[in-house]
C-alpha cells in the first residue's frame, strides 16, 4: 500500500499515469492561460471589471503555483536538487515577487515551463535535441565567457574613444564615458537605434572601425554554438553506435 507521498509523487513526477498526465496537462494549460492574461492585462483603457477579474485569475494562479511547487520540494527525491534546478528556480521566480510586495514581474518566466510538455508528450526527438543544445553549451562555455569578457572590454575602449571625440561637440549626449555606454553597445552590436550619433569627424572614423569590429563579435557566438552542435551531433552518434 502506498503512502500519501509515494501517491503524490506518482501524480506530480510520473505521467505514465492517467493522473500524472492529467496534471501535467492541467499546469500546462494553467501556464499558458496565465500568459494570455498577463498579455491582456498589459493592454490600456480596459475596464474596471476586467482588471479584477484578471487579478483574481492570477491570485488563484498564485494559490496553485505556490501549492504545486511546495508539493513538488515534498515529493522530490532530492529537495535541494529540485530547488536549484532550472525549473525549480523558475518556478520560484514566478510566485516569489508576488509574496514580497516587489515591483518586478517575473511571471513570464512562465513560458519557460512549457518545455516539461515535451517530457509529458514522451517527445524523444526533442528532448534529444535540447540535451544536444546542454552538450553544446557545456562544450563552448570557456569559449563564451572569454568572449563576453573580451566584448565587455570592447565596448568600454568604445565608451572611451567615442566620448574623446564626441564630448566637446555633443556634451548632452556624450556627458561621459558612463553615458557613452548606450552609444557603445548599440554600435557594436549594430543595433544602430540613431538616437546618439556622431558628428565630429573623428567620431564618424571611429565609429567605422567600431562597426567593423562589431560585425565579428555578432557572428561569433553564432559560429561557436554551430560548431559545438555539430560535435555534439556526432558525439551523440557515437554513443548510439556504442
């Protein structure tokens, strides 16, 4: 005879079962009624009514949420582990702002979730493809973090060089090196927004280089993740045939 946890565990874990589908299908759908109703509580001039109706949908949200991941941190083998992983952070960061009283919204972090359907649909090819993306990562990861930093000191030299040749033409608009961080992110990512731009000779000449330079650091991360997906494809090839 199974006790309360184990029956809990079956439901919440296991989705081999009429139960554990149901559930699983009912947070699903939760989830994203609950996007659709923070969309349309972003919308202007609705009425009183629908404000409150909106709040109260996403208080009972709230209430299930909360109830689904104390169960969850229950029933889990390893509680801690559950509460550092991905989706246990997730699930966190979607109920927690409400509890403390902060400004910030979090619930979009929501759509995140949608990822366990695929575990729930038993979608193998999926679940290959997205340990494929973790392998990927976990491959490039010194990789990426020598590039952010390399980046980073990209844009400050950028700061830098643009606020010497703009800061007497433009003072407003390159006040300092700080507020030619904008201009310096947007230009070496080649956003290009145009609301800071230069005027001065010098700072159209550097400017050039900048994007020249920014055109590689795009292309970049691009290249490494595609090639360590390409590994990770064969690395997992190799396991089949092993």
């Amino acid at each position: 005879m199974l006790g309360m946890k184990q029956r809990l565990k079956l439901i919440i874990e296991d989705n081999s079962t009429i139960a554990g589908r149901r559930f699983d299908f009912f947070i699903q759908s939760l989830i994203l009624l609950s996007l659709v109703s923070f969309s349309i509580d972003t919308l202007p001039n609705l009425p009183a009514k629908v404000y409150d109706l909106l709040y109260l949908f996403e208080l009972i949200c709230i209430s299930i949420f909360s109830l689904e991941y104390i169960l969850r941190v229950y029933v889990a083998t390893k509680p801690l582990a559950y509460v550092f992983s991905f989706y246990g952070i997730i699930d966190l960061l979607a109920i927690l702002p409400f509890f403390v009283g902060t400004s910030l919204d979090l619930r979009t972090l929501r759509i995140f979730r949608v990822f366990r359907i695929f575990r729930s649909l038993k979608i193998i090819r999926y679940n290959k493809a997205l340990n494929r993306f973790r392998l990927a990562f976990k491959l490039v990861k010194e990789e990426m973090v020598l590039f952010f930093i390399v980046t980073a000191i990209l844009i400050f030299l950028s700061a830098s060089g643009i606020y010497f040749f703009e800061n007497e033409a433009q003072p407003e608009a390159f006040t300092s090196v700080f507020h030619s961080l904008w201009w310096a992110v947007v230009t070496l990512t080649t956003v290009g927004y145009g609301d800071v731009y230069p005027i001065t000779l010098g700072g159209r000449i550097f400017t050039f280089f900048v994007l020249i330079v920014g055109v590689g650091i795009v292309t970049v991360p691009a290249g490494l993740i595609a090639s360590a997906l390409s590994k990770a494809r064969i690395m997992e090839n190799e396991e089949i045939e092993k």
